[in-house]
C-alpha cells in the first residue's frame, strides 16, 4: 500500500468510527425509550436489563454501519474537496477513481464483516434476546404476534393475521397442526387477545370453522359462530417457545432458512397431491386446472352436467325422487370439495409467502453488506461536489439518502412477500437504484472537480 492509499484509508477510519459511535448511540436511546416499559413494574435485576440491551445492540448495528460509511465518505471527501487536497491530487496525475480506490477497498472490507456479522452473530442474537424477552414476558404473559407472519408457538395451531393493533387483529387465519388424517381451519374477521397469568384466551369473532377428513373430502363440516375462543395454557406456550424450530426468519441463518423453504415446499407437494387425488375422484381431467379458478369452474360443469342429467331422467323416469336425492348429494359432496379446495390454495398461498420471507431474508443479509460499498460509491463524489466536511451536511445528505434506500428496502420486500415481484429483484432494487445513483453522482463530480 503507497502512502496516497494509507492517507486516504486513515482519512476514512476516523469518521467512520466516531459515526458509528454517533448512530449506535442515537439508535440505541430510541430502542430503550420504546422498550423501558417493558421492564417497570417487572422487579428485573439490573444484569437482566443490561442482558436483553446488550442482545438488542446487533440489530441496531446492522443498521448504523452502512449509514456511518456513508457519512464517514461525505465527510471524509466533503472535507479533502474544501481543502482543494482533491484538486492537487488531480493536478498530480491522480484520477478519480484512484481517489476514491481505497474508501471502496475500505467499504469491501467493512461490507465482507457485516456479513459475515448478519449471517453468524445477528441471527443468535436476536434469538437469544427472544428467548430473554420470553422469561421477562412470564412477568406479564401475552403472545407476540407480527403481522403476516406465521405464529407457530401455539401448540396445535399456526395463525397467520393480516392487520394487528394492539391486543386486538383483523383478518385471522388458524390451520390445525395435525394434518395426516383431518384438517380444521378457522377463519375469523376479528378476534382479540387476553391473559390471566396462566392462561391465554384468543376471542374470535364473526368466522367459521371448517373441519374435513383428508382421506374423504365428503365428510366436511362447517361451523359458524359470532364468537369463539381459544385457550392456551402458559406452561404449554412456553414449552413451546424454546423450541429451536420455531426461530423466525431473523433469528436463523441462510442454511436453515434454505431448510425451511425446502419444507415448505414438501408440504405444497403433499397438498398438490391431495388436490390432484380428489381432482381425479370426482372427475376432473382437464390438464389446463392448476389454478383454485379454473377448478371452481370445473366443479360448476360438473354440477351443470349433473343437473342436466337428472332433467332429460325425468323424461324417462317416473320415480323422480331417486334422482333428485342423488342428485343433492352429488352437489353437496361437490360444494364441499370447493370449500376444501378454497382452504388448500389457502394454505399454498400462505406457505409459498412465508417462503418469500424467508428468501427475502437471505438475500438481505447480503444487500445491505453490498450496501456498504454502494453508499461510499455516492458518499465520496457527493461530498467533493458539496465541498463541506461538516457533520450537519454531511449527516442530512446521508440521513437522506438513507430513508430513501430503507423505503425502497422495506416496499421491494413487501412486494415480495405479497408475491407481486421476484424476491430477489425487491432486496436487491435498492441497490441497483444506489449504484446507478452513484455512478451519476460520480460523473457529476468528475466534471466539477
């Protein structure tokens, strides 16, 4: 390494550390804001505060390195461009690029580590400070539930809700864990949670229940309340919780995730293959029926054909009420294979998201390590072209360029997991966005420099 390559590397050490001091910091206040009432009233002692903080710091880390790069670059360059050390350079030889050389180096350096980081060290914190939150949680019980995501801590269900405010949900989906011989599923327009100390009540309201026999599909039941609960023992939530299976996409590595997608598709294949045994059973052929749609179609020429059936009978037949009892059980049975069907791509739609995730997931791990390079790509020219090495400039431009990357970051994975768009083209967008963002500042100030 030359001596120009060990200045400008000295140049960016210092910024970068003393931002990441600064953000750490500020993210971390803001986290024990949120999270002091977590621990008042609770009698914890001060190691335990300490622990679960401490545990809680590599989430907020993954998220203050990338953001003080590119601060630590819009400094760094801000500052050498207002002291025309930029300039002499250039009239030394030394093109841009060069310039620049070793903040990427040191921004490939700094991103290999946050992978690292976000592959080894984040995914064990984050689930040993779940595992923490859950002894503080005995404190005062309630069942953590995230939008969209699957809750598997409850010992025979996994519930899946679409909007959550507070204690109470919207939109609540609940499959029984036991599908080898019969399903149920319950699904509920409200619903609301409570605790007593030992036991947790969900309320559900305004629903049905749907209970089916996978070997036949004919023997199905179908039940409707105004109101239903679920109860669910604390001794047996807890168990529960310390299973190592039941660790959330954060809280995993990309070889289990890879796992978890992996089963998650084997149990779409065991319900496609449901699906296509009742298909043949009850006479659809048609090879164009891959979809719920065109099966519901198929179900309704059967029932046409059924019923004209039975009219040109009557023609010939006098004992009409034969004919019209088949024909009521035929239909019935035929109302409810699509109800069952209904619950089957129900269920494919909400394994096949839990998969989009996980695979969004995995590829986040790397995206904001790749992230680290892409904002010192934009931090360095966008500093020479402001010519201001001062925290307040430097901070607002990169506070900027930042939200803009997260929004882009959070609306690319939402996409994903609705299924709207590949899951690799919404984590990897922001970045795209970022490299073209950082080639165009970086001719922009090779022509003003």
């Amino acid at each position: 390494m030359n001596t120009l390559n060990k200045y400008l590397f000295k140049q960016s050490l210092i910024p970068f550390l003393l931002s990441v001091a600064v953000i750490t910091t500020v993210l971390f206040l803001q986290f024990l804001i949120r999270a002091v009432d977590r621990f008042l009233g609770k009698g914890l002692d001060i190691v335990t505060i300490f622990e679960y903080l401490y545990l809680n710091l590599a989430w907020i880390i993954a998220l203050s390195v990338p953001m003080s790069l590119l601060i630590s670059s819009v400094m760094t360059f801000g500052r050498m461009a207002q002291q025309n050390e930029i300039t002499a350079l250039k009239s030394a030889g030394v093109n841009l690029f060069n310039i620049i050389k070793p903040a990427l180096w040191f921004g490939t350096f700094v991103a290999i580590l946050l992978c690292l980081f976000n592959n080894f060290i984040l995914p064990e914190m984050n689930y040993n400070a779940r595992l923490l939150a859950r002894d503080i949680y005995q404190k005062k019980p309630e069942l953590s539930i995230e939008p969209g995501y699957f809750v598997d801590m409850i010992p025979q269900y996994t519930m899946i809700v679409k909007e959550m405010e507070g204690s109470d949900f919207k939109d609540v989906k609940i499959f029984s864990k036991n599908q080898q011989t019969e399903q149920t599923t319950i699904y509920a327009n409200q619903g609301s949670m409570s605790s007593n100390g030992s036991m947790i009540t969900i309320n559900l309201k305004d629903g049905e229940i749907h209970e089916i026999d996978l070997s036949d599909y004919d023997y199905y039941r179908k039940i409707k309340f105004k109101t239903h609960q679920i109860m669910i023992s604390m001794d047996d939530l807890m168990l529960n919780r310390t299973s190592e299976s039941n660790r959330t996409d954060r809280e995993m590595r990309v070889p289990q995730m890879i796992g978890e997608i992996n089963k998650n598709n084997l149990l779409i294949s065991q319900i496609y293959n449901r699906i296509e045994k009742v298909k043949k059973e009850i006479g659809i052929t048609s090879l164009n029926t891959n979809s719920l749609n065109a099966i519901i179609q198929e179900i309704e020429r059967l029932k046409e054909a059924k019923m004209s059936a039975v009219t040109e009978e009557r023609e010939y037949n006098d004992e009409m009420a034969i004919s019209n009892f088949e024909q009521k059980e035929y239909i019935a049975s035929l109302n409810n294979n699509a109800r069952q069907f209904k619950n089957e791509f129900t269920l494919i739609e909400n394994y096949q998201k839990t998969n989009n995730k996980f695979r969004v997931e995995i590829h986040k791990k790397f995206t904001l390590a790749i992230a680290c390079i892409l904002f010192t790509l934009v931090g360095a020219p966008l500093g020479m072209l402001v010519r201001n090495g001062g925290m307040t400039i430097a901070s607002g431009l990169s506070i900027a360029f930042f939200l803009i990357y997260y929004i882009l970051l959070i609306w690319g994975e939402q996409l994903a997991d609705r299924n709207l768009i590949n899951p690799g083209l919404g984590s990897w967008l922001p970045n795209i966005v970022l490299f073209i963002s950082g080639m165009i500042i970086l001719k922009q100030s090779n022509k003003r420099n």
